[in-house]
C-alpha cells in the first residue's frame, strides 16, 4: 500500500505495474469464461480477519452482510472464498490481492476505493457504482476540532496516512501515533484533545464521531464492488440492484448497524491533486 497515498513503500510503481500485467497476462484467458452468468452462486472474496468490515471466525461484519443482501437480491446462494488479511501500511485503501477476482475464483470484491484501486490491471477489471463513501472522522462528539478553522487543541492520528500529511498539511498541531487503539488512548489520557481515525474503523472503537463535520475532498473517497471487465452480466444486476431504493436503505441500515458513519456517495473523492493542494 502506498505511503501518504503515493507511490509505493516497498515496490516502484513501474516494477509493481510490469509485475500486475504479467499477472494480467497469466490468469485472464483463464477467467473469461467463468462469467457470473453461467454460475449457480455469487461468489465474493472477503479477508478474512478484518472487522467491521468481515470476519470469518463469526461470519460477520458490514461487507458479508451486504454480499448477502445482493445474493437474496439476485436470488442466488452466497459463496465466499475467505482471504488472508492484508497487511495495511495505508488504512485508506484496500491493499487488496486482486488474483482470485482475476482467476475467476469469485465474481466479486467488496468496498474497493476507487479507480486508483484496479489502475494496474490494464482495464481486466472495473467497478460498479459507489453504494457508501468513507471519510476520515474526528472524535469525540464534542470536540470543537473544524476543518475551516484554526485549533487550539492536538490532533492524535496515524502515522503516514493521508489524515496524517492532511493534519499536517493545514497548520494543526498533531501527535502521531501508530494505530488506532493509541489514538484513543491518547484522546482518553489528554495527550490530544481529538483524534482523527479512517471512518470504518469507527465500527471497532467505542468512540463516537463528530457529525455535522465536512472532511476536504482529499479526505474522501467512494467505495465500490470490484469485478471483471469482460463480465458483462456481472455488471448488469450488480448496477441495477445498487440503484434499488430498497438496497440502498438496506445498506444505510446495515452501516448503521456496524457502526460506520453513513457518508456519500460524494461528489468529488479524493485525488492527488486534492492533496498536494491542502
């Protein structure tokens, strides 16, 4: 995953994109004829250790119980091919292995954030349209902490994350701290009078949010299903369950549910020039 939402911590993006095409090149001819059409369930790749969002122990969490949701939609039985857990250097983003996706292993991928997510794989893959938009939040309820004005107080947050370079990036006075579990700690002993932590990790912490607040565009991003491009039946029923109103209030019902703060789909998400103009 990149740091501070560009490059790469541990491979040039160059490199990483020559390794992906080759990747690409290996496994698509494979995948192309296992269409979502000629299946008998919905098969969705989710970690397998990564609550809110999944959990294989419990088999629970926001993004099983909206592959659910879109199994009974589509009227067929659920499959899910469980993955380990990716290890996150951005919380941001997904840091997702894309090659069962692309084997055809699973038809989908859930909360993938964006193009910028899928860009190596040359156009094998595509998203369907945002069903939830993810922010960085701050807490607790009360903090006076606003992005268009200046703060007395300290911001505890995650070292070399976009919410770490954005903090920084507008004047506020910041403590880094390695993970989200630090960052209420340090709210709880005074160490920082708020915390900013990537909003669906709300759903693990017994914090509540600042509502009413407004992230800056580079703080945004809209999350999708990720499938492959040469599935085109895939995108048909995906994209028009996704825009039935009783799939929508669904999902709002189950953000809810899991604690993660019902945001988006927005306008305008984050992009590099988003940040570099903080």
């Amino acid at each position: 995953m990149p740091a501070l939402g560009t490059g790469s911590a541990f491979v040039a993006p160059a490199k990483r994109m020559n390794l992906r095409w080759i990747l690409v090149a290996a496994v698509c001819g494979a995948a192309a004829s296992l269409s979502w059409a000629s299946g008998p369930s919905l098969d969705v790749c989710l970690p397998e250790d990564a609550l809110p969002r999944a959990s294989r122990a419990t088999e629970q969490g926001f993004d099983i119980d909206v592959a659910r949701l879109l199994a009974k939609e589509l009227d067929r039985p659920l499959r899910v091919l469980w993955l380990p857990t990716p290890n996150l250097t951005d919380i941001e983003s997904s840091d997702t292995d894309y090659r069962p996706l692309l084997r055809g292993q699973c038809n989908l991928m859930m909360s993938v954030p964006g193009a910028s997510d899928i860009a190596d794989f040359g156009g094998a893959l595509t998203l369907s349209q945002p069903y939830y938009g993810a922010s960085w939040e701050v807490f607790p309820a009360d903090s006076s902490f606003n992005w268009q004005q200046p703060y007395d107080g300290k911001v505890a947050v995650r070292a070399h994350t976009v919410g770490h370079r954005a903090v920084h990036e507008l004047g506020f006075d910041w403590t880094m701290q390695p993970d989200n579990a630090s960052i209420v700690e340090a709210v709880e002993r005074g160490a920082a009078s708020a915390g900013l932590v990537w909003g669906p990790s709300l759903g693990s912490l017994d914090v509540e949010r600042k509502a009413n607040t407004e992230p800056p565009q580079a703080l945004r991003w809209n999350m999708h299903l990720a499938y492959r491009a040469d599935d085109g039946a895939m995108s048909s029923v995906i994209n028009t369950a996704l825009s039935s109103r009783g799939v929508q209030d669904a999902i709002a019902a189950l953000l809810k549910r899991h604690g993660i703060p019902e945001r988006g789909p927005f306008e305008t998400v984050h992009t590099t020039e988003a940040l570099n103009a903080l």
